[in-house]
C-alpha cells in the first residue's frame, strides 16, 4: 500500500509500540491522525514527528460519543484511508482473581471499540472507494496462554472479527490486514510479566522491529501476519494439535504462577 499522503488514523499512538510505528508512516509520507486519551502524550509526539504534520485527537475510543464524533471529523475532512487498531491493555494473573470492572474493560479498549470504530467508519470508505483496516492484534489471540486469559480471548475475538470481515469485503475495495506480535518490550506489561519472562525465557521484541514489521504487513496488505519464531509455528500446532501446546505450558505451568499477580498497566 502506498502511503505518500494517504490519511491514516493511529489509535493507541502515545504507546509503546504506537510511537515506532508513527514514526514509520509520517516517515513514508502519510497524512497522520494519532489518537489516544491522553492529550500531553499526543502533543508530546507530535513535537517528535515534526516536521511532519500530525493531527492529534484526545479521547476515549471507548465512549460511543467520541466514536461517532471521529468518524463525522473524517468523513467532513476528506475521509480516511487507513485505520490502525493499536489501542489495547493487558493483565497477567489468575482468572479468579480478576476484578469484573477491570475484566469488562479490557473487552471494551482491545475488542469492542476497534469493533464499533471501524463500524463507525466503514460506511464511508466504502462509499468513496477506498480504505484499509489494520487490527493489532496478538499471538495469544490464537495461543491461550495461562494467567492472560482475559487477554487472549479479546485478542481471539479481535482475530476472528478481522477474518471474517476480510471475507466479506473481499469484492469491495476496502481491505482488511491482522497482525499478531509476540510479547513486545512496552509499558502493557507489568514488573511481574518482565520477571516471569526471564524465569521461563520468554522471547520479547523491541518495539522499534515489531512496528517496522506491522508496517511491512501494511505495506504489502497481507491478509494476517504472525510474528516471531517458534510463535507462528505453536500457532499452527495449536490449530491442529492442541493437546501438545496443553502439554507444553503445563511444563512451565507451575513456574509461571509464581509471577502472575495483580497489576494492569496499560498502553
């Protein structure tokens, strides 16, 4: 996809991962719209970006107002090109121990808002013949991992939303792209998943190599990209073996436990 002043629409820009990958797409001549909720983080980025110009847009992509507010601003400012669901938060713990507020909002922030925003977009970029959705996703949307259950199944949903609505754009010209990193060195992972990692020697990427990665998948508007190895190939197993994955994080089960404990940072 070629991005010289295409309009694109980054939410959860101010994060860990957000900030590499706006850089990459002002870099590569994109018309950025960065979103998040909070305001001097967002200024902050645009201060690093220029001398390109970004807009930038305080919210909650949670909050139904603000959605439909978005989408009228892009629609009446010459539509959009391209969206990049990025926003998103994380707990590591047990599953009982999850606080039910804390657990709805996770599906609100990593599956329903990009859900409903790109509903709320939709309409017009099928009305003016172009556009593309990008929904970040997880290897844990298709790899259930012990203590990120919540996670994996918005993640999960994430996954089987952009599927399915990749099929069912598929003679229109707006195109849909999934991408799933591993684990990512950011700000949505607490103290205790950086323990548990180096216990267990779970791979982490940077993100500066991950979002040049999600901007390679854009660029060439692949239907999914999985990244990392071995991960891409448990995904794989997983979809036809499950028990061996079973199998294989019971093995690290018990050491893994040691560090889940309640803490929610988010991106």
């Amino acid at each position: 996809m070629e991005l010289t002043n295409k309009r694109v629409l980054l939410t959860g820009a101010s994060g860990g991962l957000g900030r590499p990958l706006a850089s990459l797409l002002v870099s590569n001549g994109a018309n950025l719209v960065v979103v998040g909720r909070n305001a001097a983080s967002l200024d902050q980025l645009k201060q690093e970006l220029a001398p390109a110009t970004v807009e930038c847009i305080s919210g909650d992509i949670t909050a139904a107002a603000f959605r439909e507010q978005l989408a009228t601003q892009m629609a009446q400012s010459g539509g959009l090109d391209l969206l990049i669901n990025l926003a998103g938060t994380n707990t590591f713990r047990n599953f009982e121990a999850e606080d039910p507020a804390e657990l709805e909002a996770m599906f609100q922030t990593n599956l329903i808002a990009p859900v409903l925003l790109t509903r709320a977009l939709l309409p017009d970029m099928l009305q003016r013949g172009r556009g593309h959705i990008v929904n970040i996703g997880s290897i844990l949307g298709s790899l259930g991992l012990p203590y990120f259950t919540t996670y994996c199944a918005t993640k999960a949903g994430l996954q089987r939303f952009s599927e399915a609505l990749r099929r069912e754009l598929a003679d229109t010209p707006v195109g849909v792209t999934y991408v799933a990193p591993r684990a990512v060195r950011t700000a949505i992972n607490s103290d205790a998943v950086y323990q548990m990692a180096e216990a267990t020697n779970m791979a982490m990427d940077e993100p500066d190599a991950v979002a040049t990665q999600i901007f390679q998948a854009i660029n060439k508007e692949c239907s999914e990209a999985y990244l990392g190895w071995p991960e891409k190939l448990f995904v794989r197993i997983n979809a036809l073996l499950p028990g061996f994955i079973d199998r294989a994080t019971a093995k690290q089960n018990r050491e893994t436990r040691r560090f889940a404990v309640d803490s929610s940072p988010e991106q």
